[in-house]
C-alpha cells in the first residue's frame, strides 16, 4: 500500500511535532532540522545521517540546499545524538525501525516540493538503498558509500554472519579500540557501536539484494556514490547492487566513485571529521544531485 498523500500543512505540523517530541537527552545540535521557505519548492530533500552520529552531520550541507532554493528534511535516526556519548539505548534497533524511520522520513517530506530526493550515508546509505527499490514516489535517491556488508567479508558469507551477530550476546565495540571515547570525531558521534544492530543492517541489505535480483527498483532516478578509500564497507557488494539494478534499468542509475588517490575516507560528509574534505566533496555531490533537472525527475 503506497503512503498517505499528505498535505503541506499536514506535512510540516507531523515534522514540527517530531522536533517538538525530541526527548531532552538529545543534544541541541543533533534535534531533528527542518529547513522550510514557508511553501513546497521545487526540490525538497531528505538529508539521514550516518550510524552513531546525528542529524548535526548533514548540517553544512542543508544549509547550502536550503540556500540553493530547496526545502530540506534532516531527521533523526532512533535514539540518536544523545548527550550521553555511551549510551545503550539503541543496542535494540532492528532492521525493520531502520527502514521505517527512513520510509517515514521520505513520506512526511514528499508535499515539502515537486521533486523529492532522499540522501542516505553509510547505514542510512542501505536505508535509501531500500528506498531505492521500494518507493515509487521518490524522484531521486542518492546512496553514499552504502553499508551492505563490512569491508573484507565476502558476499556469500553476509546471510550466516548476519544470523550469528544478532544471536550472540550483544556486546559494544570500540570504533577505535585503542583511544576508545578519548578518539578524535565530531562531539555529537557515539565512539562504539552494537553488534546486534550490525546483524541488522546486514539482514536489511540482505533484503534489499534479495528484492533487486527479481524486481526493477522503483524510484525514479538512482546515484550511488562510493570510495576506493573506504574502510568500512565492502564496495565489492556495492557493485553487485548496482550491477542488478543496471541490468532492469539502465538509464535510471549513475555512479560515482572517488579514487584511492583523492583519499576521501567513509564519512565524508561530515565537516567536523577531521579527515573531512568536504570544499573538495561538497560540489561533487551537489553536481551529481542537480545533474538532472526537476524536470526531468518523475
């Protein structure tokens, strides 16, 4: 069953009461963001953040949307942005509030403008993958540097590592296991992460290749972009999702991907990463998500 149509004002009061509903455990730099000139615009996007950081990544890059003319949707991923940098309260997030929370994202921005285009990085990258597949509704999907897989575990063995990861006790882990919360990242990220919302992650990108071996993906234009420098991902399932999406629509689809030599790292939208080269990025992006007018958008 496709989404409710919602109206614009219907459209902004559900946004308006979802920032209102932030709990006072979120920082003020990582509540949901929403950038509106008063009526729908020709564009609007929906910008989702990655794992373990908040809406406050995407904040740059809103911005000069916004100021570009778009009207611009940053939510926040469940139980995201927190104050309290070790928190466990999103060891429980499962795949399918992974695909809600982005689905819903898209639904209530869709009356926000003509042409909608929803941006996805790294975890949220599979969310808009799935997206991708599933909503006809959107305009355009922008898939960066998706997270089907972790870098250096073979395809085949996705499913069974999937299955034992959300069996096994959850345990955290650091993201840098030697400097642990002391490591240089943006003040709004977590510094480790669960291993139950891995298996998650993985099950839900497993479902989408599943959906794309057999049916031709359903939003109107797709971009992935990706990094030979990337060391979280595996690019190589990446490349299988493209390939399948290519072979039923081959025109619907364009790529990108950064050189080994440009040395852009997994998360590079970020401005406060300090490995961040984001006046080098920024523009390519915005290139890739202004290459095809509105217009020319479903």
């Amino acid at each position: 069953m496709p989404p409710k149509t919602l109206t614009y004002a219907e459209a902004m009061s559900a946004l308006e009461k979802e920032i209102a509903s932030t709990p006072d455990s979120v920082r003020e730099d990582s509540r949901p963001v929403v950038l509106s000139h008063g009526a729908p615009t020709e564009r609007v996007y929906v910008l989702l953040h990655g794992l373990s950081n908040s809406p406050a990544q995407f904040g740059k890059l809103g911005h000069i949307l916004y100021e570009r003319g778009a009207n611009v949707v940053i939510p926040r991923m469940p139980h995201h942005g927190e104050k309290d940098r070790l928190t466990d309260s999103w060891k429980g997030i499962t795949a399918q509030e992974f695909a809600d929370s982005a689905s819903l994202a898209a639904t209530l921005a869709r009356p926000l403008g003509k042409h909608l285009t929803v941006v996805g990085l790294s975890v949220n990258g599979t969310c808009a993958a799935f997206l991708a597949q599933t909503r006809s509704d959107i305009d355009q999907v922008v898939v960066l540097a998706p997270f089907l897989g972790p870098k250096g575990l073979p395809e085949w063995l996705l499913t069974p590592t999937a299955r034992l990861l959300v069996t096994l006790p959850n345990v955290f882990l650091w993201w840098n296991p030697q400097l642990k919360d002391q490591a240089p990242a943006p003040p709004q990220t977590y510094p480790r992460f669960p291993t139950h919302v891995i298996g998650q992650v993985i099950v839900l990108g497993q479902s989408i290749m599943r959906s794309a071996a057999t049916e031709p993906p359903k939003a109107g234009r797709i971009v992935v972009v990706m990094t030979e420098a990337d060391k979280a991902v595996n690019n190589a399932v990446n490349e299988h999702l493209i390939a399948l999406w290519k072979a039923k629509r081959p025109d619907a689809v364009i790529t990108h991907v950064f050189s080994k030599e440009e040395n852009i790292m997994h998360d590079f939208i970020d401005p406060a990463q300090v490995y961040q080269k984001t006046d080098f990025v920024y523009p390519i992006l915005l290139g890739l998500m202004e290459s095809a007018p509105a217009s020319n958008l479903q």
